[in-house]
C-alpha cells in the first residue's frame, strides 16, 4: 500500500475532521497498549483485530497508520513521553535539595511512571527490541535522552560540588542499562522488593557512580 487512506474532511457530529482523526488515533494507540502490552502482544497482533479491539474499521486503521510497526512506534514514543514528563514535573518538587534527595524524587517519579501501567514497562523494554532497524534506532534516541539528562545532573551536581568531575557519558549509559533492566524485573516479579526498594538501590548506584570511594564534597 502506497500511502494512508485519506481521512474525512468537514464537520460531522459538532466535531471538526481533526478531533475525529485525533479521536480515532487515540483509540487504536489504547487498544494496542491492552493488545500489544498484554496478549496477545505486537507480533502476535492483526490490523483486523487491533481495529476490532478500538471499535473502528480497518478501513479507518489505514486512514491513520500504513502498518502496525507505526502503532508501537508511536505507542513507544508515547509511554516514553508519559514517564519524561513524569520527571520533568518533579524537577520543581527536587530545585534545592541536595544530591541524594534530589536523586530520590526524581527516580521515584520515573519508576512510578513506567511501572504505573505493567503494559507500559513491556512496550518500552520487551516489545520494541528487535522489530526493525527503524524501530531500534528510535528505541537507542529515547534511550539516548535519559542517558544526556543523567549527564546533564550529573554536571550540575559537579558544579555544586556534590560530585567528581568527569565525562559522565559511560557512566550513565551503563547506570540507564541498570534502570530498566532493574524496573523490568521487578515489574515481572522476578525482584522481591518494593518500589520503594528499588528506587533506593538506584540511588544508592547513582551516588556511587557519581562519589567514588575517596571523594569528598568541595567545601562551602
């Protein structure tokens, strides 16, 4: 198929063309969080019955997307959206706090984003990986986010004082490896700990990365 089937134009209902093609979007992005973030999952899912599952045609699917690799492109980038802005909302709640406190809040706001919705922390970290070269580079730029906003942290607790000085870029892609690989595990139940557990162990590797045995605060 050359191209996405084009949509309606006009008012139908007191509602332009573009709230009903945003409303349908939004119905098949919620119907492929519950297909393709549960069972049967993305590879086992069908254009026919992903648009089964949000009430609309598959005539309609294909006015919004050419295949169902764009819905958990999209989908991808969405979950993602929802936990940065998770922690971008808690950056006004951590202004002022030292380090490790700083660190908590912002973590505890990621981990509860992700981890708020299993469906969410299965699209980001399961069903993404290995679809399509496509797919893959998109997942390394969002991984890429998280890793340039610890480095960006990690620079601003440096020019405080509250850590070592150096290129961080190693460090916290490592540190992000352990984040989801720690929030992946404990989502499926294979980590016996709370939450709140977690979040502290991430800290805790946090501050190690960033004060390495040894190291002492600048001075006032």
């Amino acid at each position: 198929m050359g191209g996405r089937l084009r949509a309606p134009t006009g008012r139908y209902g007191g509602r332009s063309a573009e709230e009903r093609q945003a409303e349908r979007r939004r119905r098949f992005l919620d119907a492929a969080l519950g297909l393709f973030g549960d069972t049967p999952g993305y590879r086992g899912t069908t254009v026919a019955a992903l648009s089964q599952a949000a009430g609309l045609s598959t005539r309609q699917f294909y006015e919004e997307f050419r295949t169902l690799e764009d819905v958990l492109a999209a989908l991808h980038l969405q979950v993602n959206g929802w936990a940065e802005q998770a922690v971008l909302d808690a950056l006004g709640d951590a202004e002022g706090l030292p380090l490790a406190e700083r660190a908590a809040v912002l973590f505890r706001a990621y981990a509860r984003g992700v981890t708020s919705d299993p469906r969410r922390i299965r699209i980001a970290f399961v069903e993404i990986v290995g679809v399509s070269p496509r797919l893959e580079e998109q997942r390394l730029a969002r991984r890429a986010r998280w890793v340039d906003l610890i480095r960006a942290e990690a620079d601003a607790a440096v020019a405080r004082g509250e850590a070592e000085p150096r290129d961080y870029r190693l460090a916290a892609t490592a540190f992000i490896g352990s984040v989801n690989g720690l929030l992946h595990d404990w989502t499926t139940g294979w980590v016996d700990a709370s939450l709140d557990d977690v979040v502290d162990e991430l800290v805790r590797l946090l501050l190690g990365m960033l004060r390495p045995e040894g190291w002492r605060p600048r001075e006032a």
